[in-house]
C-alpha cells in the first residue's frame, strides 16, 4: 500500500547579516527598551466594537489578558470556525515562527471591525500569503540589487522606540509594483523579526518622501497597493505614517489614496508640504532623524541594514 505522501515545511532560516561597519550597531537599544513604559494609549484606546488595541503581548511574549469584549468576540469566532470547519491558524500556518504568533487572531478580527466572518475570509487570505512567501534568505537574494536605491530601509527611532520605515518616492517610482512589494515584504519582516520588543514596541512607523517627483511621476498604483498590502497583512502595526515634501496641488491624490484604505489607518497618516516639519521633529528625536529631514544624523548612504543610532544620543 502506497504511503500518502508528506508535504515538507519550508525550512526555518534565520536572519543572515551582511558583515560591515552598519551592521555592528545594535538593532533594539536594550538599556532604553527595559526603562520605557509604553502609555496606555500606545497599549489600547476606544472600548467595545470602538477599541483598538496596539499591544497584543506582554514582555515575556506572551499574551496580554484581553478585555471581556475582546473574549466575548474571539469566542464567537470560534465557534463560528467550528461551524464552517475552519481549522485553527496553529493547524494551517507552515512555519514555525507564524504557528507561534497567537496575537493575528485578534489582529485580523479588531481590523475586521469585530465581523468573523470578514475576519474568517481575511484569516483565509493572510494563511495562502503566508504559506507561499519564500524563506527569508530567498527574499533577501530576490531584493539584494534593490537595497542600493534606498527605496526602503529602516532609519532610527521615534520617541516611543518605534523603528522608522523610510520610503522614498522618487527611488520607488523606478520599481514595478511587483519589485516593491518584494522590498517592502522584505524589510517589513525584518522588521517583525528583529526591531519589535514585545510588551514594549510592537508598531512602527512610515515616513514616506515625495522629494523630487512631479505630480504626473507619482505612482500612485503603487502606494496605493503598497499601503493596501500592508493594511491587509501586517494588522495593528501601523503607528504612525507622515508624507513629506507634498505639494499643495497633490493633496487631493493623497485623499484618493486614503480612500482605499479603512478609517483607522488614514487616521494615521499625516500630510505636509514642507520635507521637515516641526511635527515630524517632535515625532523623531534629532538624533534619529536624517539631516534632510530636520534631524542631526548625517543622511543615509548605505541601505542593505538598518541606520540605528545609539537612542542615548537622541535630543
């Protein structure tokens, strides 16, 4: 009798880095990270079906206790998952690392506003992206000949320990929607893996740079589909996003924009024409923050690992 046939998991593979001067600067700024004490507005806002919880995990990683509404609804997720046959996430996910993450239960239901059966319907897409994203060395060599454009990288702190995504417009628009995608995924999971503390830091924040492109060289499909990609994968992560350099005359492309996206999220993002805004300055200590945006760090030159300057130094 023929023996069924066994489907291998992809192997785990850890985050390999690339030798050089960058990447001797530590990631998390452990001694900052043990005296921060996230408020409670970085912890969960709102109540009820109005609540949006930002910390999902304490520091030791596990689960927060949940409100009695958060309980109330998983429940009736669950049920509703017995009912249509649903299996667990624990049961579907291939790797490891994502059978481990319990938080994206209650991260796909609260960004569902509370529905479980648009939760269920999301939890089914996120399960198919995730079993087919490639290993992490994989997506690293697929994106290795775009790190040089600086389209994308992780650049320093914001006041709350939140590591900063840069995404410079003027690089980007030279990429196919498909090419930024794959930066995007790449850094964003670099992100989850190595710049998130739990109970801590569990969200980031974007800025994004309109320096030097014209209103007719914006691509706007591709924000557009960046900032949906995010929003559908990577649930609650979202802290803050502020658009730099936007001239007067693209902000109703900015409002289109954020008409693709639920409430919750355009409520996130800032607009400005100017490329240093004071807000952004208060966001950013200057010892984080780029010289072209204000701040007292020399611009970024290389692009292939996070810019983490010591947090110790930030003013």
């Amino acid at each position: 009798e023929a023996k069924p046939e066994v489907k291998q998991r992809p192997k785990e593979v850890k985050i390999e880095a690339p030798t050089g001067p960058l990447t001797e600067q530590p990631l998390v700024p452990k001694e900052a990270v043990s005296q921060f004490q996230p408020p409670q507005d970085l912890v969960i806002i709102g109540e009820a079906e109005h609540q949006q919880r930002k910390m999902f995990q304490d520091c030791g990683g596990k689960l927060l206790n949940f409100s009695e509404f958060e309980n109330r609804q998983l429940n009736l997720l669950h049920q509703h998952w017995q009912q249509k046959g649903f299996r667990p996430l624990t049961e579907q996910l291939h790797r490891q690392r994502d059978r481990k993450d319990l938080t994206q239960v209650l991260r796909f239901l609260q960004g569902s506003a509370w529905s479980v059966e648009e939760a269920t319907d999301a939890l089914t897409r996120y399960v198919e992206w995730r079993n087919s994203l490639p290993d992490h060395s994989d997506l690293r060599k697929d994106v290795e000949v775009l790190f040089r454009s600086g389209a994308i990288y992780w650049h320093g702190r914001d006041v709350f320990l939140r590591p900063v995504l840069v995404i410079r417009t003027l690089e980007l628009a030279k990429m196919t929607q498909e090419r930024a995608l794959q930066l995007v995924v790449y850094w964003l999971e670099f992100g989850v893996d190595k710049l998130m503390v739990p109970g801590k830091v569990e969200q980031w924040v974007v800025v994004v740079d309109l320096t030097g492109v014209s209103a007719s060289a914006i691509p706007v499909s591709t924000l557009k589909t960046v900032m949906s990609f995010l929003q559908k994968n990577y649930r609650a992560r979202l802290g803050k996003a502020v658009v730099v350099s936007l001239p007067w005359m693209l902000q109703m492309m900015v409002s289109v924009v954020k008409g693709f996206i639920k409430k919750t999220t355009a409520d996130k993002i800032d607009t400005y024409a100017e490329k240093d805004p004071r807000s952004l300055r208060e966001l950013i200590p200057r010892g984080q923050l780029e010289d072209k945006f204000g701040g007292a760090v020399p611009d970024a030159a290389e692009f292939h690992w996070p810019v983490m300057p010591p947090v110790s130094s930030s003013k």
